[in-house]
C-alpha cells in the first residue's frame, strides 16, 4: 500500500475557479480603482501648472522688484552725493547762516520738500524690499507644493499601471469564448441598470431643451465617438472621461475644471428631472466617472481603458447627480 508523504497528504486544495460573472465584477473593480486613480493624477497635473504659473509671475515680480530697490538705492545715493557737493552741510544748517530773509524763506520751502521726499524714499524702498520678501517666501511655498504635486502624480500613475496591467491580465487569462461572454454580460449589466432607470418613468419628466453652448458642447462631444479611452488624455486623439467633458465645454466657451470630482465639487447642481443636453452626469459614490447627457436617455462617455468614446445608457451606472456648466 503507497504511503503518501506529508507534503501530499496535508496539500490544500484547489483554488474554486471563479466564475465569469466574479471575473467580470473584479476586472470593473481594478478599472473604478484606475479610473479613481486617473482622476487623483489629472488633479495633481491641473495643480502643478497652476504653481508652475504662479512660480513663473513671482519670478518676474522678484526681477521686477530688485530692479525697483536697485533704482531706489541709486536715488538715495545721488541725493547723498549733492549734499556731499553742496558743502556736507543739511540744508537747514545752511539756512541759519544765510543772512537773506528770501533766500531764509525759499530754503524752508526746499528743506521741508526734501524731508517729505526722503520719508517718500525711504517709505517705497521699506515696502518694496518688503513685497520681495513676500514674493521670494511665496515662490518657495510654490515649489514646495509643487514638488508635493509631482509626487502624487507619480504614485497615481503606479497605482494606474498596475490597476490596468491587472484588469488585462485577468482578461487576458480569459479563452475567447469567455471574452465575448464577457463583454456580453458587461453590456447585459449596463442594459439592465439602464432598463431599472427608464422604469421609474423619469423620461416623462426630463424635457428640457438644451441651451446654445450645450449644444456647442454636445456636438463636440459626440464627434469624438469612436476615439479610444486613454487615461490623463484630452484630445484631441484620444480623452479620458473628464477629459472629454472639460474640452466640449471648453470648444463651447465656458472652461470648467478638468476632472469630474472637481466638476461635481465646483458646478451648479440640478435635479435629474431638470436636467439637459449638455449637462454632466457624474457617477459613484466617489465621482470618479462623468459622461455628457445628449438627450433620450443617452449619454456619450470615455468608458474606461480599453473602450472607445461611444453614446450608452444614463442609467447604465450608478448616478450620484447632474451639474451644468452653463447655469
């Protein structure tokens, strides 16, 4: 009789294989974190050109400012050097020894013009040296807030690698007949949420008509159906979510901030119901997704990597509300 060793004997089993459907839940869950970490990342860039700006006009506000104090000192010097020439004595000294009531007179007149222009000297040349200290701790402040941003760039970029490396490997893992089943029962998911809003008769009540620059922002967006998903991109070959939303207002004039947590923090809200063509629709809890409404029930939206800008149900995802740029 074979005597199984320890190794075999004690082996734990087989991992279950899991099925399609918690393939298909895992592989959304690694792209909401991407696209969690998309919008972490395009927040941190917005932030960096903000202070790299502010860096660059402090910069020339420090330039301007010891050019400033430069010119100051060469006033004060020349004034020294015509009182050096004048005989070293104040002006006040000499008017004591001047025996002309007229001259007396003229001299006062002089002495209290100087003493106000001096106080005006030494006044603009405390306060600019003053303003150059604040510019010069203010670029400090920004390079230090920038170096933080370039940071969180950097660590939101890891974390969006290896989101999306992960989702495409357990996809890849995937035979082609499970893949197409796959996109089957994202698409059968996306049909029933979508299905589940419709019911609650909410078209009945959404019948606003779109405004002149939604339907600039619309056109826009619409004619980028058909161009990938890529994420931190806004254009013009390829968009993320945000980044598609931010550029077809901004193509319709009215530029709002460039990623959805932000566009749902610093927009007007509306209620569904009143909501329109144009407005943005933001999803999740967390407000990491945003798609453009057109009307009908559709919006069109960058779905995620791998996926092209394409129309798809309102109701598809989880709604967290509506804002519009334009109100």
């Amino acid at each position: 009789m074979p005597v199984l060793n320890a190794t075999s004997a004690h082996a734990d089993p087989p991992a279950p294989k899991k099925s399609l459907e918690e393939v298909r839940q895992e592989i959304d869950d690694l792209y909401r974190r991407a696209g969690s970490a998309t919008d972490a990342y395009n927040r941190a860039v917005e932030d960096a050109k903000k202070q790299s700006a502010e860096i660059v006009g402090l910069a020339r506000k420090i330039v301007a400012g010891q050019q400033a104090i430069d010119k100051l000192k060469d006033r004060a010097g020349a004034e020294a050097r015509e009182q050096y020439r004048s005989g070293g004595l104040p002006l006040g000294a000499q008017m004591m020894l001047s025996g002309d009531p007229d001259q007396f007179l003229d001299g006062a007149d002089r002495l209290r013009a100087g003493q106000q222009a001096t106080q005006n000297l030494l006044g603009e040349l405390n306060q600019t040296q003053e303003d150059l200290a604040t510019y010069t701790k203010d670029a400090g402040t920004n390079w230090t807030k920038l170096e933080a941003n370039r940071i969180k760039q950097d660590k939101a970029k890891k974390q969006i690698t290896e989101q999306i490396a992960a989702a495409k490997k357990l996809e890849s893992s995937l035979e082609k007949k499970e893949r197409a089943r796959l996109l089957q029962l994202e698409e059968d998911q996306e049909y029933k949420a979508q299905t589940t809003w419709l019911s609650t008769g909410i078209l009945n009540e959404i019948n606003s008509a779109a405004s002149a620059q939604g339907k600039q922002a619309v056109k826009f967006a619409t004619s980028k159906i058909g161009l990938p998903y890529v994420w931190g991109a806004e254009g013009p070959k390829s968009y993320d979510c945000s980044g598609l939303t931010s550029q077809a207002w901004a193509a319709a004039g009215r530029p709002i901030p460039r990623t959805s947590q932000e566009q749902w923090a610093q927009l007007p809200h509306v209620a569904i119901k009143d909501m329109r063509p144009g407005d943005l629709i933001i999803y999740f809890s967390d407000a990491t997704h945003v798609g453009m409404y057109i009307g009908d029930g559709a919006i069109v939206h960058a779905p995620r990597p791998g996926r092209d800008v394409t129309i798809a149900g309102a109701g598809s995802m989880p709604i967290l509300g509506v804002v519009r740029p334009d109100k």
